[in-house]
C-alpha cells in the first residue's frame, strides 16, 4: 500500500482525477458484476418454469414471472402476462416495450466506462507532458548542473513515465469491462428474443387462436339459432 502511495505522489497532481477513474472503474464493474452474477444464475430456471405453466395456466406462469420481478427476466415476462384477454399484437408489444426497458438497465455503466476508457489515456498524456516540462526546467544545459538538479530532472521524467502508466493501466481495465458488458447485452438481447417469440408462440397457440375459434362457433350457433327462429 506504502509503495502504492509513493507512485502515485510521484505521478503528481494528474495522479489524482486517474486515482479517482480507477476507483469509479472497480467500483462499476464490482457493480455490474454482482448484476449480472444474480441475473445469470437464476435465468434459464425462471424462463424454464414460466414457459412450462403457460402452456397449461397463464395466472400460474405469471405468478412464477412476479415472484422473479427482482430479475430483468422476470419483468420481461411478466409484463404480456399480467394483461387480460390480450391480443396477440398487443401481448407483443408488451414484451417489446418491457425489453426495451431491461435492455437500457443492462447497459447501466457503459457510459462511465467508456468516458473512463477515453479521459484515463489523456490525462495520462497530460502527466507526460507536464512532467517533461519539469524536466526541462530543472535541466541546467551547458551549465554543468548540480545534484539537485539532476534529481529534479529525474523526477520529472519519472512523473511523466507514471502517469502515462497509470492512464494506460486504468483505460485497459475499464476498457476490459466495458467489452465484457456488451458482449453480455448482446447474447441477452438474443436470448430476450428467442424467449419472448416462444412465449408469444405458446399464447397464441394456445389461448388466443383457440379462443378466436370458440368465439366463431358461438357466433355461428346464435346466427343459425336466429335463422332458424326467423323461419
């Protein structure tokens, strides 16, 4: 920790803001982690049992959905589910609209990571170049110089070789995450869409088509009644 310290007071005073990045970096994708950790481990479960009670019972399958509402998935899935005597149109475009929704919460933190992975090199570069500029003013060319001088000189070379270090170790690490998020949006976006086209597949399927055909029926009945009674 000492060690630590001691580089980042001889990085000088651009140290601070990559000081401060790092942190905001660790602490988003310690974050976002956690997120994804809970998200992932009960997913395929949730998605398992609601599309299994909806084949037979949608109340059921949206009882499991709202029990899971802690969860993207569960949100995602409750939302067609919780409407009564839905459309199919209208069951799609809760689904979409709830996707849309989970899909911009999933993206939480990408912001700050990319301004991370863009601001941590240019601070780092502005530490360089402040740091040469020590240097060449402790530099006493033609002068011989003194020992003092030469340390001076030393330590302004080494504030400019930290900082470029250090904004380049940050950007990488935020950089990292950043790449690992989208490539965790990307496969959730997919796995979003193939869930909610076999939920709407089984509601139309099984409640809204047969539910059309026993409307047709009925209404067939009441007019061959009423044609009848006419005659």
């Amino acid at each position: 920790m000492s060690t630590l310290f001691e580089l980042v007071v001889k990085g000088g005073p651009v140290m601070i803001p990559l000081v401060g990045l790092s942190v905001a970096t660790i602490a988003c994708g310690l974050e976002r982690s956690w997120f994804w950790y809970k998200f992932l481990s009960q997913e395929k479960r949730i998605v398992h049992d609601v599309l299994e009670a909806a084949r037979y019972d949608l109340d059921k399958a949206a009882s499991i959905a709202e029990r899971a509402q802690d969860l993207p998935i569960g949100r995602f899935l409750l939302a067609p589910l919780k409407l009564k005597n839905a459309s199919a149109e209208t069951f799609r475009l809760a689904m979409e609209a709830a996707g849309d929704r989970e899909f911009a919460q999933m993206r939480k933190g990408d912001k700050l990571l990319e301004t991370v992975v863009a601001l941590a090199p240019l601070l780092g570069l502005l530490g360089t170049v402040t740091g040469l500029i020590n240097t060449f003013n402790n530099l006493n060319v033609g002068g011989g110089g003194t020992t003092e001088q030469a340390t001076a000189a030393a330590a302004g070379i080494g504030e400019a070789l930290i900082t470029t270090a250090a904004g380049m170790i940050v950007a990488i690490i935020a950089l990292g995450f950043f790449r690992a998020l989208v490539s965790l949006q990307s496969q959730q976006m997919d796995y979003f869409s193939n869930v909610g086209s076999e939920l709407e597949l089984i509601y139309r399927q099984d409640w809204y088509e047969p539910a059309l055909i026993e409307e047709d029926k009925e209404h067939n009945v009441l007019t061959a009644s009423g044609v009848g009674h006419g005659s």
